[in-house]
C-alpha cells in the first residue's frame, strides 16, 4: 500500500509518510515529522527504507509509552 513496488522495493516514498502516519493514527506534528524524513532520508533520496521507519516508528512509540 505504502511500499514503493516500482524500481525501489522495500522502500517509501517520502511524500507518503504523511498518509502512513495518518494511517497508523499516530500523533506527530507536521514539524516532527519533516525531521523524522530529514532524519532517515539523509541522503534526500526521496525514499525511506521500510525497516528503517519501522524501527523509528516502533522507539517513537516506546518512548511515548513509558513517558
């Protein structure tokens, strides 16, 4: 759905990580997320690496659990 299937499988296309992130219902400020592209995506190839957001995802999460 997020994945890009063309030339670069296994990765997301920037411009879609506004809608995965709706899609997950996660609470992020548009500021935070821009940092989270520039972030993962330093080489401003225009594509993240699957595992590399999910694991972004997944200590964003954690932090937001335990406070």
């Amino acid at each position: 759905m997020f994945e890009d299937e063309g030339d670069n499988p296994g990765y997301v296309k920037n411009g879609k990580i506004n809608e995965l992130i709706e899609f997950m219902e996660l609470k992020m400020s548009q500021n935070y997320i821009y940092k989270l592209i520039n972030e993962l995506d330093a080489e401003h190839t225009g594509y993240i690496g699957v595992s590399r957001l999910k694991n972004a995802i997944l200590k964003l999460e954690i932090e937001r659990i335990l406070g």
